[in-house]
C-alpha cells in the first residue's frame, strides 16, 4: 500500500508542523535556547514544510510531482547535511570540541550574511553541547533521523513516479 503523492505531501508537511512546534515549545517552554546549526535545520525543516503544502494544495501529476518531491528531497539533504555536522560535534572528545561562538543574532549584525553562514555551519561548543535526548538521542540525532526517512520516503515516491512514466 502507498500513499497518493498529494497525501504524502501532507503528511509530510504535517510532520515537519509538528517538529517545528516541538522546538519551539522546547525553546520558549523548556528554555532550551537552540545553537545556529539547530536554527539552519529549523530552516530547512520550515522549507519542506512549504514545499510539500504547496505540493499537497497544488497536487501536481507528472514533471509537477518530480519537481516537488525532488526539491523536498533537496532541502531534507541539506537539513541532514548540517544535523550530521552537528552530530559529529556532538560525539568529539571533550577536548576537541571548538570553542563556544558568538550567538547568531550578534553574527548577523556583525559579519556579512556568507560569514555567518559559514561560520554557523562550521559549528562552535553551543552546538556540541547536548542538553536534551529522548530515547538515548540528542535532538540534532532526532533530526538527522527525520530528515533522513524524509528523504527515503521521497526517493521512493520519486523512484515510483519515474517509472509510472
């Protein structure tokens, strides 16, 4: 059994939804203040949110349903890239770990929008730090984990599609 790809698209963008309120709730509820690298997979959770509503609402056929879920995969991958990232800062010898950085609003008035770009990514202490996990997992592993099943998911669907065609 599979789901149409319209109602993938809306699950998907439910699910995204719901992991965004979630951080949000653990930011302003559990005051869990999140590291630049957890704001950039917010992003790109929040980019496939967009993209997959807009392919649930739209409910494209063909080309359409390609684009959509090739884009969806697009962003998770890099969501994924950079929950990897954080992952591996995670796990480093205590002795390893880069120092702590500026906080990302001071960046964005301080430094070119490509500096803070790079250095947020680059990873500093704040997102070493692991001060949340359910199940063993720390939350960027949680992401990592989302963005990957979102990526396999859309493979699948776009796999399908191609030969469908």
């Amino acid at each position: 059994m599979s789901l149409s790809p319209r109602l993938l698209f809306a699950a998907t963008a439910l699910a995204c939804a719901g992991l965004l309120a979630y951080g949000y709730y653990l930011q302003y509820h559990d005051g869990l203040e999140p590291c630049p690298m957890c704001i950039f997979q917010r992003l790109c959770f929040m980019g496939v949110l967009v993209i997959c509503a807009i392919g649930a609402i739209h409910g494209p056929r063909g080309a359409g349903r390609l684009v959509y879920g090739g884009l969806t995969v697009l962003v998770a991958l890099v969501g994924g890239g950079i929950a990897t990232r954080q992952v591996w800062l995670q796990h480093l010898p205590e002795d390893r770990v880069p120092a702590c950085g500026p906080g990302l609003e001071y960046m964005l008035e301080m430094y070119p929008l490509a500096d803070v770009i790079r250095k947020a990514l680059r990873g500093s202490g704040d997102c070493a730090l692991v001060d949340w996990t359910f199940l063993g997992l720390s939350i960027a592993e949680w992401s990592l984990a989302c963005f990957t099943l979102i990526v396999i998911v859309h493979l699948h669907q776009l796999v399908r599609g191609a030969r469908a065609r």
